[in-house]
C-alpha cells in the first residue's frame, strides 16, 4: 500500500482529491465471500454497487446488511445466460430479436424493485460479458434504464446511446484465464497505480472517478485482506475518498 499512499500524496500536493468507487458483480444467492463484501462495506463505510442477477435472486438476500444507504441495486442482465449462436458470450446482443431483449430487461427491473424497492435500485444495467448490442443500446429508456456500466480502462463519451450514460469500472481484481481468482496484490496495486497516475498526468479527464470492479465469488481471504487494507488507506488518506457513481434519474412512470 505505500505505492498507492504515494500516490495519492501526489494528488494531495497538487490540491485534487482522487475518487473511487466499487462495483461487485454476479450477486444471486447468499455466500461466504458476499458476506465478506458487505461487511467490509458496512465497516469502514464504504458504499458498493451490487451487480444482481433478477432471474437468479433469491428473496431476503440482502435482509440483514446494516446500514442500507451504503448498498445500489444495478440490473446485471436478467439471467446471465448467453444468446449468442456462434462465438463470443451475450445476453444482450444480437443473437436475439431486440423486443424479447427488452422485455427481459423489463421484467427484470420489475423483480429487482418488487425484491428491494424502487429506492435502492437505480435505472443502471449492467450488461454481463460487458456485452451490449447498439440496437439494444439504443432501446434502453423503453425498459426504464438510464444508465449502463461496463468495464473499459480508458476515456469514454458520457452516453452510450442517446439518454443512456455510461459510468465504466476501470480495474478489475479478478484473473481470468484459467482458474478465476484474485490477481494478488501486487498486480492490483498496479493496476490501481495506473489508473490514479492516468487521471492525475491528464490522460484521462482528472475528474472520472476509479472504478474498482470485483466479483466476490473468485476472491479468497487474500483478496479480502487486501481490499480492506485498500479501503482504511482511501479512508484515512486527505486526497482520496470513496463515492456513490451518479446516474441519471429513472424515467417518469
């Protein structure tokens, strides 16, 4: 962690304040490394945006999590179930007729509000795969989402299609080739570095907050660890400080 307080001595020598935020993906059922997740949110007050599977969900997922101001619902999908006939992974894509698409999607945002209240879910998808057709893109407001989050390191436009803004994650903690699992803390200290130092030179716009993406299901104690140490030193550092994302409202009814 000293590379990463270094670097956000610099951002405090400079007069800014660096901002994070935390996306947590493929949430569906109760889990051990969920339970590690929330807590940790709960007890150094950091709020996390769930990425929730409607299909999947079970009720009273989220029952008993303490403060719940510190908890955003995102619609991930509606089943995570790839569509694609041939080569790549969607559900979002164009592998299927746009309506029957769009009518999962609003069945699924039904089903996220009817299970935690239209208060804790904002009007954000988050595609699985970060898979997306334009087509569907384009459609998006019609199933009352406003918003969508995907994974990408650099700048990007502020919508991603008309009336729809894009809020991206930036550094993922999870390795994916072979056996999911953490990436180990050097490597996520450097990607964190690489962000940090991108927004603090001006090769990314210097307001865009760091989005830290995980999926709790492949992280193991070390990943915990790790990410509470990362948690008390945005707490306690002055150039640095945990947010919420902002999205757009959700559509008049």
């Amino acid at each position: 962690m000293n590379t990463l307080a270094a670097e956000l001595d610099r951002w405090g020598e400079a007069g800014r304040r660096a901002a994070l935020w935390w996306r947590d993906d493929d949430v569906s059922a109760p889990r051990p490394e969920l339970d590690r997740i929330l807590a940790l949110s709960q007890s150094l007050a950091i709020p996390v945006s769930l990425s929730v599977i409607p299909a999947a969900t079970q009720p009273g997922l989220l029952e008993a999590t303490g403060d719940p101001a510190l908890l955003s619902i995102f619609q991930h999908g509606w089943a995570h179930v790839n569509h694609e006939p041939a080569g790549g992974q969607s559900e979002l894509g164009d592998g299927r007729p746009a309506n029957v698409v769009l009518a999962e999607l609003t069945r699924g945002r039904a089903r996220l509000m009817e299970l935690f209240g239209a208060a804790r879910v904002p009007p954000v998808l988050v595609p699985p795969w970060h898979s997306l057709s334009q087509r569907v893109a384009a459609r998006l407001p019609e199933a009352g989402i406003r918003c969508v989050s995907m994974l990408a390191a650099g700048q990007h436009l502020p919508e991603i299609a008309p009336g729809v803004a894009l809020i991206c994650a930036n550094v993922d903690l999870v390795r994916w080739r072979n056996a999911p699992g953490f990436v180990g803390a050097p490597e996520a200290v450097r990607r964190l570095l690489g962000a940090l130092r991108a927004r603090r030179l001006g090769l990314i716009d210097g307001a865009t907050p760091v989005g830290l993406l995980t999926h709790h299901w492949a992280l193991d104690a070390d990943a915990g660890r790790f990410l509470e140490a990362l948690g008390r030193l945005v707490n306690d550092h002055p150039a640095a400080r945990w947010i919420r994302p902002s999205w757009p409202d959700a559509p008049a009814a």
